[in-house]
C-alpha cells in the first residue's frame, strides 16, 4: 500500500472493501467509489444530530479503505434508516446500505452488538417473530391479550427447528 | 379485487392490536376479505443489522407461503412492506441470488416466483378501494385538522416501487379529506420517528418522537394519524416518556388512520380498538368519553 | 487482372501493441490475388502514404486495402492517395483492425491477430469487386439559413451576412435575443448584457443580407447538403408589422393589462394580451398572445377592442392567419439554446413551496435595472428588505436521476450574483453559496472567484437535503460544510436555486425534421467531441451555442463563428463534388411497385412514368440504404456495397 494514515498508521483495507462491495453489488447497488462527497445525505441524516452518524465521512472512509476504524465504531449503530441519504443521493449511492453493509461485517467478525439486537434474533431463531404476543394495558390501565380482544392466534412456522436450520445455513452464505 | 391474504409480520400482532383490529373491522365493510395464512413469519427486516441473507431469505419465505395459497398480500406494516418490496425487486434484478434462495426454499418446501402482488394499507384504500367508493361509506364525517405522518420505509427508497410519491406524497391526506378531516401542510411529514433506534439508543429516539410531535401542536393539529405501527407505538404509547426526554408536556391525540376510517363510518368504537390508544385521544370531539 | 496491395498501419502501439504486425503481414501475402503486402508504423503520415504510391506503381496495382483505423477519419486521406497515384479514388477499401479490433482486445493478443486475420481477408475479398466510380458535380445555393435568434444565431448570421450571403434567420418568439436578452451582467467582466446584446440585434435588423423571420418555426425540410428546401411556417401575430410602429399605445389599454403571466420576466412580472417580450425587442412590432386575447378567444373584448381603437395606424388585425413560407438555401445553422430545468424535479428543494424560492435566471430579472422589480431586490411574497441570500448550486446537475452533466455556469452565475447583491445591498446582506466544487474553468473566471473569496461571501461547501418553508412564510435549512465539518442552519430571506441547463422541450422534433442526431444527453450530437464541434452527422447542417450543450457566452459565440465558416465552406462553392456511393437501380428487375419512393427520406427516388421504373435522382440520394433494404425485388443496389459483396465478406469468414 502506498498509503498510511498517520494518526492511527492504519493502512487501507483493500478485502474489507471488496465485502462492502460484494452485498451493494447484491443489491445492485453502486459502490462508494462514485460518491464526490457533496454532503447532502450528512445534511439531511436524522442521526446526525443526535448521534453524529456522518454518512459522507462513511462513504469517504468505505471508498479509501480506513474500514477498521468504522467497524470499531458504535456509530454504525445510530443510523435510523429514514433512506433519506439514499433517497436524495444525487449520485444515486445508499450509505445506509453501506453502513448495514459494514454493521453485518462487524458481526460476522465477532464485534459485540447491542443485547437489544441480538435478542431479536434470537426470538426469531425460535419462534418466527422477533417477540411473542404482549400483554398490553389499556386507557384504564386494565391488561388484554390477543385472547380477550378477540383475536385469532398468532401464525407461526410449522417445523421451527427447519426455518432454524435454513436461517444457520443462509447466514453462512455470501449472496450473489 | 376481493381476498387479499394478511401478512401483519412481527409488531402488529404481538402489542400494536388497536391496528389489527380496525383493519380486521374496516376493510370486510369496503369489500375485502381477509385471509388469515399459517406458517409465515418474521420479515426479516429487523435482522438486516446482523446479516442481509437472514433479511432475503425471510421475505422471500412469506412471500412464497402466499404464492402457495395463491393470495396476494396486504402488509400493513411499511417496515414489512419495503422488505418484501426490495427482497421481490432485488430477486427481480439478480437471478443468481434468486436461485441461492430458492434452494434454500427447497428445504421447507417452498419456491419463490415472483407471480404476486403486496400491498399496504395505504394503496390498498386509495388506489384499489378507491376514494369514491369510501366516501359512501362516510357517515359522520370528522371535524379535525389532522397532520398525517407516512414513515420512512413506506415512501422510500424511489427506486423500488413504493405505495406514494418519496418527496410528495398526498394519499394519507387524500383519504383524511375523504373522511371529511382535514389536514393542512405538515412540514415534518417526511421526517423520522426514532423507532429504529429505540432498543439501543432510547433517549435519542424519543428525542426524534418528541420533536416532531411538539411541532405537531405548534402547528395546531388536532391529531396526528399513521398508517406505521412503529411509528404509532413510538407516538402514543411513547409519548410521554418523549415528553420527558424533550421537556414540557405533549397532549396529541394519534390514531390509527384505519380508526379515523372507522369511526367516520359510523362503526362502534369499541370494535376499533380505541381503548388501547394511550395517548389523549378523548380530546377529540369525534371520540366518545365511556367506550 | 486483380492485383491487390495491403498496406498494414502499426498507428504507434494502438493496434502495433496488440496485433502481431509481422503474421498480419505474412498472411495478407499469400492472399489470393494480393501481390503486395507491407506495413508502416503511421500509414496516414506523409511517408506512409509514399509507401503506398510507390508500391502503386511498382507492382501496377489495381485495388489497395488499408488496414488501420476507422475510415471515418481517413478513408478521405487514403483515397486521395491512390488518386495522386492513379487509380480510381474508389479503388480503396478499409479494414479496421483499431476499434474494431486492437482497442477493444487489448488483453488478447493472438485472438486479435486472428480477428484482424479475418478482417483484413474480407477486405481484401471485397476489393476484388470495387468498381470505380465518377463523383459528379451538383450545383450549389449560395443562401444560409439559420434557426435560433440567441447570441449564437445572431453572431453565425451576421458572420455570414457581413461575407455576402443572404441568411434567413428563423426565430420563434417574436423577438430575437434569446436567454442573453434576460441577463442583467455577464461574468466575468460584468458588462451589462443588453448593452453588448442590442447593438448585435440592431446589426441583424439593418443588415441588408439578412431577412429576419421573427415569430416562425422550421416544419419540414428536405434535399441534401447545398440544396436544402425548407419550410418555415409564419405564426400570425395578428398585428401588420408593416403598419405597427412599435409605439405600445395597445399594451397601455389592452384589458389583459397586468394579467398575463410574462415568460419573458420569467413569470416574476405580469405583461398585456398584446406585448412585445422587451424593450429593446427586435423588430420592435407588437405581437397578439393567442391564447390571453379576449378578442381571440371568445370573439368579444367590451364594447370594442380597445386595442383596436387606440391604434391611430390601424395595425391590430383579428383576422391574419398562419403562412407558409418555402426557402432554398445550401447550409443550416442550428442555434436553438436551452431550456432551465423545472425545479421541481427535486421537490425536497421546495420551489413549490415559497415564492421567494427562485432560479437563478428568475434572479437575472429580479435584479435587472428592466426587470418587473426595476432591479430593486425585494423579497417576492410580502416586499419585505432582504437581508439574506442563499444560493444552491447543482441543482439536478451531476445528478444520476435528473441531469449526468454539468451545467457549466452555473458557478460562475451565483458569484456574479453574490457580487451584484454585494454591490446593490452593500455590507449588511448576508449571502451564503452552498456549492460543491466552485468550476471556474474559463478565461478569467478563476480571477473573478478569487473577488468573490476575498469578499463577505460565505462558501459552504456542501449540499442541503431539504429547504423548509415555515408556516409565517420564513425559509431555513439544514447543511453540512464539509470543510469546517459543522451543520448549520442557514435562514434566509430569498434562496435562489441554479438549476441543470436542459435541451429545448422540441429539440426531438426539430432533430427529426433535420435529421441530425441527439446524445444521451438530448443535446443535439456533434459529428466529434474535439475535432468537429459544429458539424452534425447530417451534412451541410451545423450546430451552435447552446443547442450542443450547455456552455457560456463566449464559447457560444466562438461556436457559432465556426458553424459559420463551416457553412462558408459549403454555399461559397459553385459546385459540390457528390458521393458516388449511391443507390442504383437494376432496370431489370424493378417492377416499380414505388416502396423505395415512400421510404426514402430525401425525396431522392421517383417513379418514371414512361418506363415504370423507380428512378434515383443521383442529387439527392445520400446513400443512407433506406430502400435498398425495403425493396423487396432486391432491384435497389448500394453501389460498392452489393448483397454480393457483402455475402463474400461473410463467405469469407465462415
Ligand atoms: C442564470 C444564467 C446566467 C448566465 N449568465 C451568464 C454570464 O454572465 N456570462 C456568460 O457568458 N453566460 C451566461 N449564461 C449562459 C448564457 O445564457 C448562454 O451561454 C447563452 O445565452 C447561449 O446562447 P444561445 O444562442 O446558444 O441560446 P439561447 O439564448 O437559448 O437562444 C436560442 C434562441 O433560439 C430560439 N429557438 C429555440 N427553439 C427554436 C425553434 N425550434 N425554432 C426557432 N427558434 C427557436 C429561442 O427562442 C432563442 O431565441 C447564463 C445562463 C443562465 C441560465
Ligand atoms: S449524498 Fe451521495 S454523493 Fe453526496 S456525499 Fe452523500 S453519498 Fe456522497
Ligand atoms: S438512513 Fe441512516 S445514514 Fe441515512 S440519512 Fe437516515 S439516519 Fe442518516
């Protein structure tokens, strides 16, 4: 690499790149390299201001190779995926897609991810959804159930153990 | 059109059941059947964070479990929605991918083709029942200002086919004035409501949830109406705790726009789910005190 | 007896580097009826071409075949080369082992040798059949004609007009100026632009070569290069010019008056049914809106037309109707400008929401000392003091969804608007550019944004998302700077957007009714990007200005000078020298049945009443292959490219 960045001596990360390029190309979409960093998708980020998600920088940081400092980085996990960046992206780019891009090759490397999100999978891994039917309060602080409004129950996978397997195997899977 | 198969994913129908049982009320009255399918599950868009394949493979499953019945879908969460509709239009536009996951189909008996319809609530009201023919099923028309909020997932992205315009989009204020409401320019319309963020950074999320309610009542709002049980749960259920996180107090009524429906066409409340609506809906002349 | 010469050009290492020179050579050779073969590193360069002649005449060769490039560029080159020699300029054939071949096989050396193998064998297979032909001579129209009264149009007719050709000018508004009429300063100098404008447009009206159709439109246009027929129609103004002094007595009393929406102003001002576009409009002749005039449209305006009335000359004439008007001239300037793009193509911008969310030609009005506001800035909804400007730049250009291209001024328009708020507003407005990068590409415009850095300007360099119009009316936005890294709210008082430049809404039809093509972009297509900037794919017809592509000032005029020599170098000419490479007719097997007539888009071929046979008018014909492929007796023949010829290019390699 001709290159290092001095303040970390990190060098650009040529196979972190090609992932993130690999899932846009999946998804048909255009890789970072077009973007020319405009700003508009950081100006409109509803995670900005609150959380300083700054989509350009992660679409300029994706584009030269410094990944590692983003996977390391709890902001991957403050976008909101409002689609505003991708929707008015006048290079027609989607840095949320990259920035799910990234957040999935943050786990797949092991990265800790918030509990929040994990118990959703595992929910889903066991039963289909992502929680099971919730006992909710009323205007008169009275607890209902499907069952006592009337509802019919709730659809689920016939043989579980099968989705589980097949979800195990498609995790695997690079798509494509 | 008169069966439509109901594919409610994950948040429907497991807290946001005011929603389930409006729809479940509403729509029979404007001529549509809707056909409860077993064996679906998740959309897969909440896992996206963790791995795209997981997103894929899920949408496509309940795609093809409707294929199977030979139902076309109506997803009323716009979450689900842009998931089936991106899984369907990636699938569309990337054979490889498609056959990889139809093997892995093949391992619960299943085949993706692509041969059906989804809907939401939204199109389904405005393009397929149509406006003229709610309107004769209006019997008290509401009187109220109503701002109308989409959610993102619903409108975006352009470049898959979504249910309305991404920058402009008029059906939710279209059918409000069906209804006899009106609903003057909500300039936050297109903005987000912090769900997304809710299970791992709450206090920004009720931060956005807040905002855009207060500028609801600096607009003067009598309401504020969705068609997104994520972004209803984060308005009403949540709205207190969003109060706290902003500071001050909010007082707006949010309803389900299937409710508004409801009640404009004369239903009895109580069918609509009313009573689980935590926010001050009472404020409304139109909602009667003792349901 | 056949005896052909293959001359192989390395063009440098373009194909030396990729075909393998020597084997091309050695297999050329032992081609039948090839007594020749040989190569040379640059075959079009002067001792290229002696290697050509002097093998001419050595070896008595009767065919050559050239294998180099596209014979686009040289086939002129080498047919005169075999001329010089003694052979029939139509002797010659091409193969192209460069773009064909070498370019695009770059990493397949041995497959490109074989394919350059078959190329050059079919070549050499069709040599063997050329026949030499004779170009006749055709007579040539000395007058031009030049269509859009922009700063382009204007400067090519008045190029041609000042060396002595007669030049119709058609424009369709009724006035000539074009978009530089509505601007108030231009960059980089800042002088005035109806200053430097209206003397050029008086120049058009006085001079004695140029008849000035104002108000008219092309429809139809046919022939070929140095004989064009054109018909233009003339749209009734419902005024007679040739009584109308221009006083504007009408447009005083017009009961329209200060109701109709003026495009000339943009939309910003109100003008009469009956108007002209400006003051310095050329010719100065009032003109009837047909679709505003209450007399026109319901037949009744009061009592009586008040227009009619005051008009002492007795001008107004409800009845005049459309003309027909046929011209014959040998060249076709075309100068038809751009259109802005509607804003609204990015609604998140909210042009739709303010009226003080403006374009910056909108702006060009606002502060033009003629404008609707007689260049007094005010902001547009309420006539309050403006304290802030705000301008966006790259709106819908370097857009994937809307405009791909750049429009190329419209950098250089907001600085100068930034300089000329400065000037009118002195220190206390504040202005914000939003760009992302500042193009200042052109011959003192780098200079020019340095007085803009130097000033009071605020250059954020970023894109907003959205531009939102509070209820009381205010606008803010959001942008990121990617330079200091902040977001910042920026509330102002007007926003001025600078939207793509975009081709004019008809330019498809008036492509088709040129025949001239039209780019991806939709701007008409020039024959090459470097080396023929003006010229079209349609002989004889050229292009200007910003018709070819958005452009400044200066570019537009240089262009239009150069469409005007170009086309010089047509109608100057007595005679032009005609293709030979025409369609032929075999007498024999024409049963006359007249489908070519129908087909051929130059009203080249026509039925002989006497013998019954679809004739070619050699004139006419371009050679484009229209009825040879509709002719369903195979009668119709492209001369030195027969069905037969072709079939043994194809035997050749099959
Ligand atoms: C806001 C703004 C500011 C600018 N400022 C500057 C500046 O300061 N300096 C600078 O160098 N450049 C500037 N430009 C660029 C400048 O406007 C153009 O370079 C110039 O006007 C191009 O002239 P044109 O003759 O090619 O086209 P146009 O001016 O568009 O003229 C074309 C003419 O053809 C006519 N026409 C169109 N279609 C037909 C038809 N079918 N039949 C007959 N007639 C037809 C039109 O009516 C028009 O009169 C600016 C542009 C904008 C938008
Ligand atoms: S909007 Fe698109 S082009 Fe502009 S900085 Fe963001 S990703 Fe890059
Ligand atoms: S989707 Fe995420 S990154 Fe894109 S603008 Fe919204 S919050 Fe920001």
């Amino acid at each position: 690499m001709s290159i290092i960045d001095l303040t970390s001596m990190a060098e650009p990360e040529g196979e972190q790149q090609d992932k993130i390029n690999e899932i846009l190309k999946t998804l048909k979409e255009d890789i970072p390299n077009d973007c020319y960093q405009c700003g508009k998708c950081t100006s409109g980020c509803e995670a900005f201001i609150l959380l300083e998600l700054e989509p350009h920088k992660v679409m300029a940081l994706s584009k030269s190779g410094f990944i590692d400092e983003l996977l390391n980085s709890d902001v991957i996990w403050t976008c909101v995926t409002c689609l505003k960046c991708k929707e008015r992206c006048p290079q027609d780019l989607a840095p949320v897609d990259v920035i799910f891009a990234l957040k999935n090759i943050a786990v797949a490397s092991g990265k800790q991810i918030d509990t929040g999100i994990s118990n959703m999978l595992q929910s889903v891994l066991g039963s289909g959804y992502i929680q099971q039917p919730k006992e909710v309060v009323d205007k008169d602080n009275k607890a209902v159930t499907r069952d006592s409004l009337g509802l019919p129950s709730l659809p689920a996978p016939k043989e579980i153990q099968k989705l589980q397997q097949v979800l195990m195997k498609a995790a695997t899977e690079t798509l494509g | 059109m008169d069966k439509i198969g109901l594919y409610l994913g994950c948040l429907i129908p497991t807290e946001q059941y005011a929603y389930e049982m409006a729809l479940r009320e509403v729509l029979p009255d404007l001529g549509i059947e809707l056909v409860d399918v077993e064996g679906v599950a998740c959309c897969g868009a909440p896992l996206r964070h963790i791995n795209l394949s997981l997103t894929m493979y899920l949408s496509a499953r309940n795609m093809a479990i409707f294929e199977k019945e030979g139902l076309d879908i109506l997803a009323p969460c716009p979450y689900c929605h842009q998931a089936l509709s991106e899984a369907k239009h990636v699938m569309e536009n990337n054979p490889a991918l498609k056959a990889k996951i139809n093997s892995n189909l093949e391992t619960e008996g299943l085949t993706y083709k692509g041969t059906i319809k989804h809907y939401h609530v939204l199109d389904l009201l405005h393009d397929v029942i149509g406006i003229d023919n709610i309107k004769e099923h209006v019997e008290e028309p509401l009187d109220a200002n109503i701002a109308a909020h989409y959610g993102c997932h619903l409108i975006r992205p352009n470049d898959i086919p979504r249910p309305d315009d991404s920058e402009n989009p008029q059906k939710l204020e279209t059918l409000l004035k069906t209804i006899g409401a009106k609903s003057d320019y909500y300039k936050e319309k297109l903005d987000c409501c912090g769900a997304h963020i809710m299970v791992n950074e709450s206090e920004s999320a009720l931060t956005k949830t807040g905002q855009k309610l207060q500028a609801v009542e600096e607009q003067g709002f009598d309401a504020l109406t969705t068609l997104c049980p994520w972004g209803h749960r984060m308005f009403d259920a949540k709205q207190e705790d969003a109060a706290k996180v902003v500071g001050g107090s909010i007082d707006v009524p949010v309803l389900y726009y299937l409710q508004l429906l409801g009640i404009a066409m004369g239903k009895d409340q109580n069918t609509l789910g009313l009573t689980l609506n935590l926010s001050p809906t009472d404020k409304l002349s139109f909602i009667e005190e003792e349901i | 007896m056949v005896k052909i010469g293959v001359f192989i050009c390395h063009c440098g290492t373009n194909i030396g580097g990729v075909v393998d020179i020597d084997e091309l050579v050695e297999f050329s050779s032992r081609l039948d009826d090839v007594v020749f073969a040989t190569d040379y590193k640059y075959m079009c360069s002067d001792p290229g071409a002696r290697v050509i002649k002097e093998a001419i005449e050595e070896h008595e060769l009767t065919r050559v075949v050239v294998t180099s490039c596209s014979p686009r560029m040289h086939e002129p080159t080498f047919q005169s080369v075999i001329e010089d020699a003694g052979l029939n300029r139509f002797c010659l054939e091409m193969a192209n082992i460069r773009e064909h071949c070498s370019w695009v096989h770059k990493d397949k050396k041995e497959e490109a040798t074989q394919k350059a193998k078959e190329l050059v064998a079919m070549a050499v297979r069709k040599s063997k059949t050329l026949e030499p032909l004779k170009s006749f001579q055709k007579e040539v129209v000395h007058d031009a004609l030049v269509i859009g009264a922009g700063i382009a149009g204007i400067q090519a007719s008045l190029d041609l007009a000042e060396a002595g050709k007669k030049v119709y000018l058609v424009e369709r508004e009724p006035s000539i100026g074009g978009r530089m009429a509505q601007l108030d300063k231009t960059f980089p100098t800042l002088d005035c632009s109806s200053c430097i404008l209206t003397p050029k447009m008086m120049d058009v009206a006085r001079h004695p070569n140029i008849e000035l159709l104002t108000y008219s439109e092309v429809t139809e246009v046919d022939g070929s290069v140095g004989d064009f027929d054109v018909k233009v129609k003339r749209k009734p103004a419902y005024v007679d010019w040739d009584k109308c002094n221009g006083c504007g007595e009408c447009a005083q009393v017009c009961r329209m008056k200060g109701r109709v929406e003026d495009e000339f102003n943009e939309g910003l001002g109100k003008r009469s049914a009956i108007y002209v576009p400006f003051q310095q409009a050329v010719p100065l002749k009032y003109t009837i809106d047909p679709n505003k005039c209450l007399m026109l449209l319901s037949g009744r305006c009061g009592e009586s037309p008040p227009c009619q009335d005051v008009c002492e000359l007795g001008a107004i004439d409800y009845e005049q109707e459309e003309e027909m008007m046929e011209l014959n001239v040998g060249s076709i300037i075309v100068a038809t400008g751009y259109d802005m793009m509607d804003p609204n193509g990015m609604y998140e911008y909210g042009y739709d929401h303010s009226p003080d969310i403006i374009t910056n030609l909108e702006f060009e009005r606002l502060i033009s000392s003629s404008g609707p506001t007689s260049g007094e800035i005010r902001r547009i909804s309420d006539g309050e003091e403006v304290k802030s400007v705000s301008f966006i730049l790259c709106v819908g250009s370097r857009d994937q969804d809307l405009q791909e291209y750049c429009c190329r001024i419209g950098c250089m328009s907001a600085l100068k608007h930034a300089y000329l708020l400065r000037d009118h507003l002195g220190d206390e407005v504040d202005l914000n550019i939003c760009y992302t990068d500042i193009r200042s590409f052109g011959k003192g415009y780098e200079e020019f944004y340095r007085r803009i850095r130097d000033g009071n300007t605020t250059l954020i360099r970023g894109r907003p998302s959205e531009i939102n119009v509070e209820k009381d009316g205010s606008i803010n936005f959001n942008v990121f700077d990617t330079m200091t890294q902040k977001l910042l709210q920026v509330n102002s008082d007007l926003v001025v957007l600078v939207p793509a430049l975009v081709p004019r809404k008809d330019s498809g039809e008036l492509s088709q009714i040129l025949r001239i093509s039209e780019g991806t972009d939709g701007f008409f297509l020039e024959s090459h990007p470097k080396l023929k900037p003006a010229d079209t794919a349609t002989d004889g017809v050229f292009i200007a200005g910003c018709c070819q592509g958005p452009k400044d000032i200066p570019d537009a005029v240089a262009q239009a000078s150069g469409a005007a020599s170009k086309a010089m170098g047509i109608i100057s000419r007595e005679e032009l020298e005609s293709d030979p490479m025409i369609a032929w007719v075999d007498e024999d097997i024409c049963v006359g049945c007249g489908v070519c007539i129908d087909v051929c888009p130059y009203s080249a071929r026509e039925l002989n009443e006497v013998t019954g046979i679809a004739e070619v008018d050699e004139i006419l014909c371009t050679g484009c292959g229209g009825c040879i492929a509709a002719c369903p007796s195979n009668a119709c023949i492209h001369k030195n490219m027969t069905k037969q010829q072709i079939l043994r290019m194809i035997d050749e390699v099959i």
